[in-house]
C-alpha cells in the first residue's frame, strides 16, 4: 500500500520513471487485492505516458482478463485500451475498444471516446462512418471541425472542405489550427485550379504562422502554383530565393522537386541540373536522361526537329542502350531528314534498320527514299 501511494505520489508529480518503480514494487506483494489492482492499473497508466504503449496496452490486458470487477477503474479499461492501440497506430483495435467503452460509457468521457472513435475511421480510411460521427457533434470544437475538413477533402468534396475550414476560422480565431486550416484551404483552391485563391491563403500562412514547416511547404506550393499559372519564370525566381534560404536544410530535396516541372517547362535541362547542384542536391543521370527523352518526344511532335535533335543527341549520349534506344535513333534520325540534314539523318536510321524493332520498317523505307533521291 504505502509503495502504491508513493508511485501515486510521483505520478501526479510527472515523475514517471519513478512511479513505475514504486507501481513496480508494489506489485510484488499481493496482500491487498485492492490496492493490488490499483497498482496495475496505475503502472499501465505510468507506461502510456511514457509513451511505451506496448508494455500499457500489455499491462491493461492482463488486467482486464484478470479482472471481472472490484476496483473503480476497471470500468475504464476499454477507454484506456482503446487510447493505448490509437496511440500504438493500431487503429482496428483502438476501433473495437471504443466501440466496447461506448456501449457503457462515463458521460464525462462519451464525447471524447466518441470523437475517438470517428477518428480511428479516418485513420482506417473510413471516412463516411468518420462524417458520420463529426456530423452528430454539438458545438463541434476547432478539432472537430478540423478533422472533419480533412475527411471531406480525402472524399474529393474540396468546396465542403474549405466550408468547415472557414467555419473553423471564424468561429475559433484564435485556435491552434487556424494556420494548419489557411494552409489546407491553400491547397483545396489548389485542387480545384484557383491559384489565386490559392496563393491568397498561403501568403496568409507566410506571414503570420509561428510554425516554420508550415511556412516552408507554404512557400513551396505557392511557388508550384505560379507553374500552373504559366508564371514559369516566377515560379523558378521562387524557387531560387527558397533555395537560398533552405540550402542544407530537410526542405532542399523537396524544393528541387517541387522545381523540377518549371525547369522542363522551359526546356532547361541544365538549369535545372545546376539548381539542384546549388542545393547539395543529388539528381541521378538516369532522371536526366527520362527528362531529356521526354523534351525530345515533346519536340518532336509539335515538329520542332532542331530542339528534337538537341534532347534526343542528349539522350543518346547519356544512355546510348536505355529502353527508348530504338525510338530515339529513329526520331533522331527523322528530324534531321526533315532538317535536310541528309548526311546525319543516315547512320541513326541505318542503325535502326539493322536491327528488329518496331521502328525498323519505318527507318528502313526512309533509308531507301534516300537512296532513291540521291540516285
């Protein structure tokens, strides 16, 4: 009894490295059903908000089937399990768990388990029955509401999303997901092609959020969203200003990334290869290559050979037996014909046509339309 007391002492101290010593030590005398089972549950308690969720959730099962009745906190259990699994990423546990408290719950606790619960449907991937459960909420918190955007946006309803955002915002303007729901509202206009509606509600998110993640992945999409503008240059202006200011940061990768259609939109291959050199970046060759191999086709077809020549030579060099092999010799080959550049159109045709492929008919009738005009 008096360790149990001791551990409770430290517990409601914040001292949980020495409750569970005294939890412990209290467990080796089972003199006192009572306080024996106290003191279990108490040490699951010390577990949990040590964030050893699989030693609580072990010590509340013991308990549980050990258990039938006999202490206040046995009614509990289901509650404490079900936070234990969720905090565990065990959603369909935590589910069942919830589920099982709620038949008889506390009344002080049915509203959290309840929200509980809806949100163990949306970490499953189970948005109507999450809906279902934010819908039915009286005077929905900041969270609520919050979490119920999120689902909405993950079903595709973007306009009921930005709704329960702004309704978040007006009702609760100084909650902590004010800037998380400017951010989300960002990219909902996003999705649905206002950028600049878009923009408007990153730019708020920029300046005002405390929370620098935020601000860069802010800064980010609103540089993206000039791409989609065709702001090209801008975007890549954006670009270049957050390169200097998250240079050697985590954020470096996805600025290059995020980079990547702006530079391809321009056809600068090696602005965009010099970019990411700038930002400690490493760019594998064989992305270059794809990218160069896609600027070619695009080319191409829109029956610009000269820059056609230029990606695919490129290409060629830096994967002279990639997949595209065939394909690229023989468009290489076709827009120097088409260039009248006859001499240099021969020997990728040529090379096409010695070898079974699908483009080995196309360059060989090529080659011979050739001959005959040089006849």
């Amino acid at each position: 009894e008096v360790s149990y007391l001791l551990g409770s002492e430290e517990f409601n101290k914040g001292n949980f490295d020495v409750a569970e010593k005294y939890f412990k030590q209290s467990l080796q005398f089972n003199l006192n059903k009572e306080f024996y089972k106290k003191a279990q549950y108490w040490l699951g308690q010390t577990y949990y908000q040590k964030g050893d969720y699989k030693s609580a959730i072990a010590t509340y099962t013991k308990l549980e089937n050990e258990t039938a009745e006999g202490f206040p906190e046995r009614e509990q259990l289901d509650y404490d399990l079900g936070y234990a699994y969720f905090k565990a990423k065990d959603f369909a546990s935590a589910q069942e768990y919830f589920k099982e408290y709620l038949r008889f719950p506390k009344q002080e606790f049915k509203a959290d388990a309840e929200l509980r619960l809806a949100d163990t449907y949306y970490a499953n991937n189970q948005l109507n029955e999450a809906l279902e459960i934010y819908n039915k909420t009286e005077n929905a918190s900041d969270y609520t509401l919050y979490q119920k955007s999120l689902a909405l946006g993950f079903k595709g309803d973007t306009v009921a999303k930005i709704t329960e955002l702004k309704t978040l915002i007006s009702k609760y303007p100084n909650s902590e997901y004010v800037d998380d729901a400017n951010y989300e509202i960002g990219t909902a206009y996003a999705q649905n092609d206002d950028f600049n509606n878009s923009n408007s509600y990153f730019d708020k998110v920029i300046k005002s959020s405390p929370d620098k993640d935020l601000v860069a992945n802010s800064q980010i999409y609103r540089a993206q969203n000039y791409i989609d503008q065709d702001q090209t240059d801008k975007a890549i202006a954006e670009f270049q200003l957050l390169a200097n200011q998250y240079k050697n940061t985590a954020f470096a990768e996805k600025i290059v990334l995020a980079s990547k259609p702006a530079f391809v939109k321009k056809g600068d291959v090696a602005g965009y290869e010099q970019f990411a050199k700038g930002l400690n970046v490493k760019v594998d060759s064989s992305e270059i290559s794809e990218i160069n191999f896609n600027l070619a086709q695009e080319s191409f077809s829109k029956k610009d050979y000269a820059k056609a020549v230029s990606y695919y030579e490129k290409y060629l060099d830096q994967s002279p037996s990639g997949d595209h092999l065939f394909k690229s010799q023989y468009e290489l080959g076709e827009s120097y014909y088409q260039l009248k550049q006859i001499d240099k159109a021969m020997l990728p045709l040529q090379n096409v046509a010695d070898f079974q492929n699908d483009y080995q008919q196309d360059a060989r009738v090529r080659l011979a339309q050739i001959y005959i005009s040089q006849d």
